[in-house]
C-alpha cells in the first residue's frame, strides 16, 4: 500500500501550484466560458441599448417608459432573473446570457441616453446647416459625440456582468461560477480560490481594454490640454 | 402564461406559507438578514464618508473601493468566507458578504454628496465661527442628506437583490424557495420564488420613494 501523497492538494491548501498544474485545462475551459458569456450578453445588450437610446432621446414620450422598465428589471435579482427566464429558456447557456443582458441594459441604456442629450445644440445645428439629414446627423455627429458617456456605461455593465456570471452556476452555465459552486460542495479550497482571483483578474482586465478601446476610438477627446 | 399561473397557484396553497420552509419563515430570515446587513454597513461606511468628505480627503479612495467591489462577485466572496474557519458560525459569512457588497455604494454616495455641498455656503459657515463638528452635523450633512439616502436607498435594494445568493450557499432567506424549486425541477415553485423576492426589492424601492416624498422640502434637496 502506498501512503498517500503529501502536497498541497491532498492538504487541502488555499494557494496550490499542483492545483494549477492539474487542473489546468478544467481553469481554461471555465475562464473561456465565463469569457464567452460575458462578450455575448454586452454585444446583444449593445445592440439592444443604442436603438433603446436613439430612440428615447428622439421622442421624448418614449424616454420615461424605457427607463422605468429598464430599472425595474435592474431591481430583479440575479437569481431570481434567471429563474424567471427559465421557463423561456429551460436550462441552457442562452437563459444565463438574457439574464445578463436584461441586467446591462439599464446601466447601457441610461449612459447612452446622458450622452446623446450632452451633445451642444449649437454643434447640432451647424451639422444641421452642413445640409446634414437626421441619419447622417445621428451617425456621424450625435453617436460619436455620445461615445464616452456610453463607454463608461459599458464598463460598468461589463465588470458587473463578468461577476454575475457566476451565479449562472446555478443552471450549470457559471464559467469560472461553476468551479466555485463544486468546490464549495466538497470544501476544495484551491479551487475556489483560484477561481475567485481569475474572476476578479478577468473584471479588471475588461474594464482596462475597454478603457484602451475608448482611448484609441475618441481621438477628439485627449490632446487638448497635452 | 401557464407557468405564472402555476406559480400563482403555488403561492395560493397555504402549506406552502407555514413551517421551516414556508415563505413566511423565509420572509422573516431575508428581511431580518437585509436588515441586519444594512444597519452594519451604514454604521461602517458612512461615518467613514462623513468626515472624508468633511476633510475633503480620500476621494480617489472612495471611488476606487467602489470599482473593486463591482468585479469581485458577491457569490465568490460567500463561498470563500464559508470555507474559512467563519463557516462555523450560521449565518457569519453571509452578513460579511453581504455587508462587505453594500458598503461601496454607501461610501461613493455619501462622499460625493459632502463634496457637492455649496462651497461657499461651507466657507460661510466657517465665517460665523463654527466648529468642524458643527460644521459637519449642521451644514454639511443636511445638504447632503438627499445623496447618502439615495446610497441607502440603493444598497438595501441591492441587498435585498443580493441576499438571495445565500441560499446558493446554505443560507436562510427567500433564495432557499428558488433552490429548492431548482432541486425539485420545480418551475412553478421557483418562479413563485423569483416573484416574491422581486415583489420585496420593489417594495422597499417604493418605502424608500414615499419616505423621500413624504420627507420635508430641505431634505429632498432642490431637484
């Protein structure tokens, strides 16, 4: 008989390098499906919030009900949220992704809206005097000038969305979640402390891409003072 | 349609309401938790944003703590703390989690607040002869009372949010009606769920809206 091996593992220690070394391939697919699920909510909820926002910001009537609807769905719990879409969605990746997105759109919805109403009547006008149309006004002058405003809305919405992913381990889907929810059934305790951390690595790492992204796309907004 | 009216017809049964499981002991247990976890962590952030804001230090601070507290997941933070010798006692790493998830907000609304007081309005104050802590409870706070309770009022809708990722690990409150139904591949039962907890985050909301309506002019600020 062979006495049992004695590292970190069979100790049940915090930090673990074998942990990491062995579960390597269990980290990466969690860490590319907590990754997947996130992108996937904050693109549809993007898509779903710019229209959302034009639109409220061209008939002001529309602006009260969109807001209200969109905090009142914020107000939802997370699990509970996903609990309500079961019955649409059964248990699939697609519940823990309209989850998601139902929760980004008040954060998305509301920036963008501030942002669009930010934009100078005069700059609105000149466009205007240009010969400009409505789409082109929209497109070329309004949602450029809007994007800051909506960049900080989707930063929010984004690092918020990288942690409720977690809770999807409810239905199985939780990415990194999932890794937790086993190791708090078996009391494994590498395991949900690594991927704890990558949770926050992954937050914080989104919020600092997105923070490039915003640099590189509003070249207008940096220089000024420099 | 039919699961919402299924659920309805849940709530409806009256066995559903009584004993350990019913949703009258898991109401107790999340409007005790919620308060409990709100109460602590109004004693913990707001004296500490008070007299930052008071001294006009630690913005950066403030709102950092804020960032930070969006990414860490509140459900990581409970099972960590439950695998900590804190497990061991009840409900301990549920309050910690939660208070620990209701501070920021706290903390930015408050400090922000105390920062957008009128600066002359502070200067004159300090022109009568005041004293920084007459200063603080008769100037400062007043006017920023409309954004520490606007951060009140958004951490104890979060809270009540929140509170349901207890029972993801052990813990009491109206969440253990959703796992439970998630166990018993229940749907009826954890949509039931879902709606009480959502009915309860919109009440507070509401409590908190007739409070500021029904409060004196100065305190709901000039808006």
């Amino acid at each position: 008989m062979t006495a049992p091996p004695d590292d970190c593992l069979a100790r049940n220690e915090w930090i673990c390098g074998a942990y990491l070394s062995t579960r390597r391939q269990i980290l990466l697919d969690a860490v590319a499906q907590h990754l997947q699920l996130t992108v996937i909510a904050v693109l549809v909820g993007l898509a779903v919030a710019v229209p959302l926002a034009v639109l409220a910001r061209r008939w002001g009537w529309a602006a009260g009900p969109v807001l209200a609807v969109t905090t009142i769905l914020y107000t939802v719990p997370s699990l509970a949220m996903f609990s309500l879409l079961l019955p649409v969605y059964g248990l699939s990746a697609a519940l823990v992704v309209a989850g998601l997105v139902l929760y980004s759109l008040t954060l998305l919805v509301r920036n963008i809206l501030a942002g669009l109403r930010a934009v100078p009547e005069e700059t609105r006008q000149a466009a205007r005097g240009l010969g400009y149309g409505p789409v082109r006004l929209l497109l070329t002058v309004e949602l450029p000038l809007a994007v800051p405003a909506a960049m900080a809305g989707l930063r929010i919405a984004t690092v918020s969305a990288v942690s409720l992913v977690t809770v999807g381990a409810i239905v199985g889907f939780g990415g990194l979640g999932n890794l937790i929810y086993a190791g708090m059934n078996t009391y494994f305790k590498a395991q949900v402390l690594t991927a704890s951390v990558l949770c926050v690595v992954i937050a914080v790492a989104a919020d600092l891409l997105l923070l490039g992204v915003q640099w590189l796309i509003t070249p207008w907004t940096r220089g000024a003072r420099g | 349609m039919n699961t919402l009216a299924e659920a309805w017809h849940w709530l409806g049964d009256p066995a559903h309401w009584t004993g350990d499981d019913g949703v009258r002991h898991r109401l107790a247990q999340h409007l005790v938790l919620t308060v409990v976890c709100l109460v602590i962590s109004c004693l913990i952030a707001l004296p500490v944003a008070l007299v930052l804001g008071h001294l006009g230090k630690g913005g950066a601070l403030a709102v950092n703590i804020s960032n930070v507290g969006r990414a860490v997941p509140t459900f990581a933070v409970l099972v960590l703390l439950l695998l900590t010798p804190l497990g061991r006692y009840g409900e301990g790493p549920t309050v910690v989690a939660l208070v620990l998830f209701a501070v920021p907000p706290l903390l930015t609304n408050a400090y922000v607040g105390m920062r957008e007081v009128d600066r002359g309005v502070v200067r004159a104050a300090r022109g009568m002869g005041m004293t920084g802590r007459q200063m603080l409870f008769q100037v400062e706070l007043p006017l920023a009372l409309p954004m520490v309770m606007n951060g009140v009022r958004i951490a104890a809708v979060q809270l009540v949010a929140t509170a349901t990722i207890a029972a993801l690990a052990g813990g009491g409150g109206l969440g253990r009606i959703i796992t439970a139904g998630f166990n018993l591949a229940s749907t009826p039962q954890v949509v039931a769920g879902a709606v009480l907890v959502a009915v309860f985050a919109l009440i507070v909301e509401g409590i908190f809206e007739t409070a500021e309506r029904l409060a004196p002019r100065w305190v709901r600020g000039a808006r």
